[in-house]
C-alpha cells in the first residue's frame, strides 16, 4: 500500500452479504479483516489474530453485526443482508484511509494491552472505535459469551489519564472502573485484573 491510499487498495474487494451471513455463522468472535497483503477482506476469528499486526485490521465484527441486524431488520425485512451489506461495504471503504491514519499513530500500549486481553481469554468482537482521541475496543469472553468487556484508552498518550473498563453481561453493564495503562506491565496487570473480576463475577452469576 506504499503507492495507494488504503481506499484505493481496497476499492476492488467487497463486503457482501454472503460475508456477513459468515460473521453471524462463526458467532461472538467473528470477524471481518482488511487483508492488506491479499488486497481482501475476509472473515476470521478473532483469536488468530495477532493484535499487534498493523496488516491485518478488523473492520466489521459479530457485536456490530448484532446491533446492525436490530437496527436494520425492522425496516427492511427479507432485503435486511442486502442492505446492509452495502451500507457496511460503503462505510468501511468510505472511512478505510482514517482508519489507517488512526492505527499508524496509536500508542503501542494499546496492542499490547490488547494482545494482554486475548491471553487472558478475551477475543476482540467489533471494529475498534477511533474517535475524540480516544480508542473504543470491545471484547467477548471466549468461555462464556454473554460476558463482553469494553476499553476506552487515550490513543496518543494512555499513560497520562485513567481509562474506563466496564463489564457487561448480556449487554447489562455490572461493574465499571478505570485504569491508567502506564506502561506494558501496567497492560498485563490490566488484562489480569479484568479476567479476576470476571471469574468473581460468573462464580456469583454461574
């Protein structure tokens, strides 16, 4: 993509509703990636991922599916995956370049933490969110998939402010909290932190 704008790499590829009904069929950790190398998109599951490739990028997931299929199924009934496939293939290009520029400036703290969260059992779920200088990444517990968790960590600078960490089960927030993420080891404890709160979670809510 040396020569291109990512946009123009990818103006080629498509998203289809062929590729959708495949993100709902893999379920919670299904997942669309920009497949720089393959000039593609394709679909995966989140754990094959390395968090910390740049080459790779997830740009649809199974939670955006699920909250798209809400929004948009009471409009357009039995043309639902036709629809929203080209709504999904005309955002995800029309914001490719953005995305991009986003990913390339953010702060290494968060793939590592990142990379931390699926260590500890966490898959990556949606698109990450890039927006007022801050990174929206949400997760689904890989044993036990009505528990998610969503991050939101300072892109350029997470060591100088505190981060919100919430929760949720079946989409119900039930615990909130921040952390500021200082340093790779801060990440780690971060990750570790969160699988503790949600195991004391589930061993009250079995």
């Amino acid at each position: 993509m040396t020569t291109r704008t990512a946009s123009e790499w990818f103006a080629a590829s498509q998203i289809t509703s062929d590729l959708l009904k495949e993100v709902q069929r893999v379920g919670p950790g299904g997942v669309i990636i920009a497949d720089a190398p393959g000039r593609c998109y394709r679909i995966t599951h989140a754990r094959t991922l390395s968090p910390l490739s740049q080459t790779t990028p997830i740009v649809y997931g199974h939670a955006n599916l699920v909250q798209d299929l809400t929004d948009f199924e009471p409009e357009y009934g039995d043309r639902v995956w036709e629809e929203l496939a080209h709504k999904v293939d005309f955002a995800v290009l029309d914001i490719m370049d953005q995305w991009v520029d986003d990913i390339t400036r953010t702060s290494f703290d968060i793939p590592v933490m990142r990379e931390q969260m699926q260590d500890f059992g966490f898959e990556l779920n949606a698109r990450s969110w890039y927006r007022s200088g801050k990174v929206t990444d949400s997760y689904v517990c890989g044993e036990h998939p009505r528990i998610t968790v969503t991050t939101c960590i300072p892109a350029r600078s997470p060591r100088t402010r505190r981060s919100p960490v919430e929760i949720f089960d079946h989409g119900q927030c039930v615990s909130e909290t921040t952390a500021k993420i200082r340093n790779h080891a801060v990440a780690v404890y971060t990750a570790y932190q969160i699988r503790e709160e949600v195991d004391a979670y589930l061993r009250r809510n079995p």
